[in-house]
C-alpha cells in the first residue's frame, strides 16, 4: 500500500516536472545561466494559471500568469500566452505591444522569432490590420515554410480580399505538405476555391475560362455541387441545354441530398429540350428510388400547379408535409393551393390534422450563450451547461429588433 502511494508521487512528481520544467529548459541553457527554477516550482502562479485557462477563466489566468511572468521574466511561452490572453479579451493594442516586445529580444531562434511573429498577426488580423497581419504571418512561412497555422491564416486572409489565385496557391501548398489521410479535404477545398475562380472569370464573360475552372473543380473533387450548377448555367448561357442537362443529372449521382438545388434548372432545361412532362418523370423516379424524398415531392407538386392541376398539386404537397413537417416551404406551398382552390374545408381540415402531431409541438429554442438548438426550452444547455440561457426561436425576428433599436 505504503509502496503504491511512494509510486503514485513518484509519477506526480515526474509529470509535474515534464509540465512545469521542460518548457524552461531550452531557455536556461541557451541563455548560459541557470535559472532559479525553485521559485517557480514554490510558486503555485503557473499551474494556477493554466488551470483557469483551460476552465476559460480569461481574467483570473492573466492575473496569475502575470505573477508567474514577474518570477521568471525570461520565461518566452508565458508571455506569448499572456499576449494571446489580452487580444482575446479584446485588449489588441496591449497584446501586440506585449508580442513585439518579445520580438526584440536578442538571441531568439528561428522558430521562438516565428511563434512571436504569428501570435503577433493574430493580434493585428483581430485588430482588423489586414496588410501587418499579411506581413507578420509571410515572415513565418519564410521563417518556417512548413507552418501550417500561418499558411492556414494566409489563405484566409486572401479568400476574405477574394483573391481567389493566391487563396488556391497557398492551399495547394497546405495540400502538398499535408499527410495522405489529409488529401480528400484539401482537394475540396481546392475545387471551392477553383470554384470561385470560374464564378470571377463568369463576372469578366470569360465563359470559356469559367468552363475549365469549373471542370477542374469536379476534377478535384466530384461532389463540390457548386461548381456543377455553375457549369450548368454556363452552357445553358451557350445554348446548350443538353450539355447542362447532363451536368446536373450527374449530381444525383455524386450527392444526392443536394441534386434538389438543380431542380428548377432542370425543370427549365427539359422544357426547353422535351417539354414539361420529362421534368414530372424525373421527380416521380427520384420518389421512387427514395421514398423519403419530401423535396422531389414538393418540386412535382409545384410542377404540377404551375400546369393547372392544383388538387393534384396539393396531394404531394401533403405526402411531403409527412416526410418534413417542419419545412416552412412546404406549408407555404400548401398555403398558396388551398387559396387556388377557395380553402375547401375538407382540405383544410386534412392540412390541420396532418400538421397536428407534428408542427405544433415544435417549440424551437436557441442557447444565447453558445448558439445551441433545441425543439423546447431547457433550464441548462447540453453544450455549454449554462443555466437558463435560451430564447426562443423565431423564424422571423425583424419586428423584435426594430422594438429593441427604438428606444437608442
Ligand atoms: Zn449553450
């Protein structure tokens, strides 16, 4: 038992010592002197500080940080933390101050210089300064071309300016330095930002360029249904329905959740090519081979309105309304048959009945504190456990936010 308990401390000890010592180790033998490491280890400052940093108590870890950062001032990490705890309390100016004074020091190697300089363009992309943060964050990639965290944020910053060339150069370097099991997400977003370059080139009535940007995008990656529709609408704009046709179909194929966002493309296409009866067909072979398809439904349905047949119509609407009852688009939809077809009152009563079980227990309530939704209101939130923080859910607030801006 006696041994048990020896070994226990034994192995505390031993991790508190990787924990609390490693870090300073580097610092004390490149500086040549020996730090007077026992203040740190009687002082309880750090570990107390990062014990409130990992229970996201922001103030109460830079107060003890700040303590532990006066015993050791050599001690680089703790205030590259410190720094990085001020710009996330909104205190930027302080944070960059805190970064670039640790720039100054001398001796520091490469990859110290590199760390300060990206804590250093996180500071200055929050404080909105676009060009010091492109500055500080190229400095690290050239200081450390393998950077992922810098390269990461380069991209971001050239896909906010939509400078969708350099945004796709620096991905493609993320994507050659990343492992194997990385690739298929690289080459997704390499299709997106190929993506927007076909949309650009679309913008400059290149539809040629557009054409092969949006080729490549499926070539990198079958499923960015984007660059589908988008190569679609270029041909259709060519006088080529067939071509688009065959575009969209493939979609079905490659993501079949998201073909309905082809459907009204389609619907115009096959009209232009066959008339309107192909497009029924399509939806009636997608509810075929899938069931539960309420979106194919609800396409056919207005189909089949937009051609004089409102009750049929109003039949598919309600199929849908079983398979989502929650789609405002579907009620909406009902709304506008039951007004073609004068609010019938059996109809009307077959829509109540329908929506009884299920619509109406739907109570949609949001957690303000972390955006968490749930279908009624709860006392404490499953995400972010804080007590009596949601609102309700309102599918259009925009009278609500007029109240709140009128009394300023
Ligand atoms: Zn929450």
């Amino acid at each position: 038992m006696t041994e048990n308990l020896i070994l226990l401390a034994l192995i505390v000890v031993l991790l508190l010592g990787i924990a609390v010592g490693k870090a300073w180790e580097r610092y004390k033998l490149r500086d040549g002197r020996w730090l007077d490491r026992r203040k740190i280890r009687e002082s309880p400052h750090y570990i107390l500080g990062l014990d409130f940093l990992v229970s996201n108590q922001i103030d109460l870890a830079i107060e003890e940080l700040t303590k532990a950062a006066g015993l050791d001032a050599p001690a680089l990490e703790i205030h590259l933390i410190l720094g990085n705890l001020y710009r996330e309390r909104g205190q930027v100016s302080k944070a960059i101050q805190l970064h670039q004074n640790l720039l100054k020091r001398p001796k520091l190697t490469p990859m110290e210089q590199a760390y300060v300089l990206l804590c250093l363009g996180l500071d200055f992309k929050r404080g909105g300064f676009i060009d010091r943060a492109f500055q500080a964050f190229s400095e690290v990639t050239r200081l450390d071309p393998g950077n992922q965290y810098a390269l990461l944020n380069l991209e971001k910053l050239h896909e906010e300016q939509q400078e969708w060339q350099e945004a796709r150069a620096i991905r493609q370097r993320l994507a050659d330095i990343a492992p194997a099991g990385e690739k298929p997400r690289d080459q997704a977003i390499l299709a997106f930002l190929e993506n927007e370059l076909g949309l650009q080139a679309m913008r400059e009535n290149a539809s040629e360029v557009a054409i092969k940007h949006f080729e490549k995008a499926l070539e990198l990656d079958s499923q960015t249904v984007p660059a589908s529709l988008n190569l679609g609408d270029v041909h259709m704009s060519q006088g080529e329905p067939a071509k688009a046709v065959a575009i969209w179909e493939q979609i079905i194929k490659t993501s079949p959740e998201r073909s309905y966002l082809a459907f009204e493309r389609l619907e115009k296409a096959y009209d232009e090519i066959d008339g309107p009866a192909r497009f029924a067909r399509f939806c009636e072979r997608l509810i075929n081979s899938n069931p539960q398809d309420w979106r194919a439904r609800l396409a056919l349905g207005q189909h089949a309105s937009r051609h004089g047949e409102p009750s049929r119509a109003l039949d598919l609407f309600f199929e849908s309304l079983v398979h989502n009852p929650h789609a405002l688009a579907v009620h909406q939809a009902i709304w506008r048959a039951l007004t073609i077809l004068d609010f019938n009152p059996v109809l009307v009563r077959r829509y109540v009945e329908l929506t009884h079980d299920s619509v109406f227990y739907l109570d949609p309530h949001v957690c303000i504190r972390c955006r968490y939704r749930s279908t009624e209101l709860l006392w404490q939130c499953p995400q972010c456990h804080e007590w009596n923080t949601f609102l309700e859910e309102r599918i259009a607030p925009s009278e609500d936010k007029n109240a709140e801006e009128a009394p300023a």
